[in-house]
C-alpha cells in the first residue's frame, strides 16, 4: 500500500529542494492546478509520497485546512546519517526505548526521525 501525504507550503520550490536534497526524494510528478498553481509530488519512499500544495492554492480552494501542518514521524535504517547531515537536526533524545530527534525544513515546521528497529 502506497500513502500520499498533503503538505501545504508558502514555497513549493523551495520545499521540494528541501526533500530531494536532504532525504534524496525524487519528483514523482508535477501537476498544473487551477490558476496556474503548481503541485510536485515526491517520493520519499515506495511507499510513501508526498504531496507538496502552495498555500495560496489551499486558501482559495480549501481553506479550512490551509494552515494544517501534519505531525509526521519518519523511521530510518540510516537514522545516525540523517543526523548527522541534516543541517537542522535536534538533539537525539530516547522516548520509551526508541531513539529520534527533530528537524526543521526551511519554512520552520518541525518532523521527527526515529531509528527503525
């Protein structure tokens, strides 16, 4: 099973250049929305893409969710890399046995990496 997550974003460019860059996302797709808005899909995984929206597009056609941010919990075979390489990494801190920390992208919203088992 595939998951697709929405992310809302003031910079579409930028927040994809955030994802292939730091987590080696690729572009999936890009789609020409109403207004000549853009959308880029990345797969951070096979299983998982995500679904990059401006937050302009959002506040014209679904405005009651333009400001949601989702809460999202990354689990890595590569947890130490990642810490060490993403430039906004938190402290690594143990929460009930698993070990994760917090990171940033560029417009301020926070995710956290847990070490997979």
């Amino acid at each position: 099973m595939k998951t697709r997550i929405m992310i809302y974003v003031d910079d579409v460019d930028m927040s994809v250049e955030f994802w292939t860059e730091e987590f080696g996302a690729n572009v999936v797709a890009r789609q020409t929305l109403n207004g000549g808005y853009q959308n880029v899909i990345v797969g951070i995984s096979s299983e998982v893409e995500l679904s990059i929206f401006p937050r302009d597009y959002i506040r014209i056609y679904s405005p009651e969710v333009s400001e949601n941010v989702p809460s999202l919990m990354f689990f890595s075979n590569d947890f130490d890399r990642l810490h060490d390489e993403l430039i906004s990494a938190g402290e690594i801190t143990e929460v009930n046995g698993v070990l994760t920390f917090n990171f940033q992208d560029p417009e301020g919203n926070y995710f956290v990496v847990a070490k997979a088992e």
